[in-house]
C-alpha cells in the first residue's frame, strides 16, 4: 500500500476559515474543469466520472478533525494569525483517485474563501515525482490542474510541501 501525502497551504482570514468549517461538505457539479482534470489522470480500469461523491460529515470541520484524530493519517495543521495563512498536512492520505475525490471536491469549496494558495497530493514518502492533484488557488477561484509530475509544480510551492511534510514525519517519528 503506497499512500500518498496532502499538503494544503493558503492565505486565508481566519473568521473566512471558520465560516469554510462550519460549511457541510457537498458534492459538486462535473464541470470542465473537472473533466479536464479526470481525463489527464493515469489509472487502472478507469471509470468515467460522473458523481463527485463529497463526505457525509455534518461540517467540514469534523473531516479535518478526523484526519487529526487517526494517528494512522500522520495529520498536523497550523494556522498564523501574523500572515493569515493555514498550512494542513497528511502523510498518509490515500492510495487512488475514487479516495480522494470528496477531499477535492471540499477544496473546490474553498472558492471565494482563500486569498491564494495550493493544495497537492504527491507520493512524497516514494520521491515526490508523481502527482495525484494539484489545486491553485486564486482570487478567480480554485482550479485542478492537470499536473502529473513534480516538475509541473511551481517550485517554491512543491519544495515548501516537501518541507513542511519531512518536518511533520519527524514531529511524528516517522521520518
């Protein structure tokens, strides 16, 4: 079993994040930009992407909560209040794409809330050299991109998730 890691990074206003909390989870709409996204990715037995499936917690909150209360995760976050920025990590997030579907479509939700930023699953404890997802965040909104490879990702962004995620493994012992 070889998980893949998360690394969410935003600048976002702290009252902007506790309102994205308290938000429920919900499933969106297939757009372009998901069936763009869908269609770049490289699985066995693909299926055609039809329902994004969202978590049946009553808030969001309670997911990231969850992530945090299961050692077996390796789940860390931290906010700033100095630089209104919101760093959340997992070192053991998931193994294929129908897993981590309700996780981006709750970042998708996140549209309108961040000022900027980026969210990445890689396989950081395998090399960091394949990407499962990758989401920009801007004022415009919050877009998948159709990255596979760590050199497609803005450097600064991909050495600060490979940092902040070897940091937390050694928080936790594990790296």
């Amino acid at each position: 079993m070889e998980l893949d890691s998360l690394y969410i990074s935003i600048r976002i206003e702290k009252s902007r994040l506790n309102e994205f909390f308290a938000s429920k989870p919900i499933s969106p709409n297939k757009d372009d930009n998901w069936s763009q996204w869908w269609e770049s990715r490289q699985m066995y037995s693909k299926t055609t992407l039809e329902i994004i499936p969202s978590y049946s917690q009553a808030r969001i909150r309670e997911v990231f909560d969850n992530l945090l209360k299961d050692r077996f995760y390796g789940a860390k976050e931290y906010y700033d209040e100095e630089k209104q920025h919101w760093t959340f990590a997992v070192l053991n997030f998931s193994e294929n794409y129908l897993e981590i579907l309700p996780m981006l479509a709750l970042l998708k939700q996140l549209e309108g809330f961040v000022l900027e930023g980026y969210a990445l699953i890689f396989d950081w404890m395998w090399g960091g050299d394949t990407v499962m997802a990758y989401v920009d965040f801007t004022a415009e909104g919050a877009l998948l991109q159709t990255v596979t490879e760590s050199y497609a990702v803005e450097l600064k962004r991909f050495e600060e998730a490979n940092q902040g995620l070897q940091k937390l493994a050694e928080e936790l012992g594990a790296g």
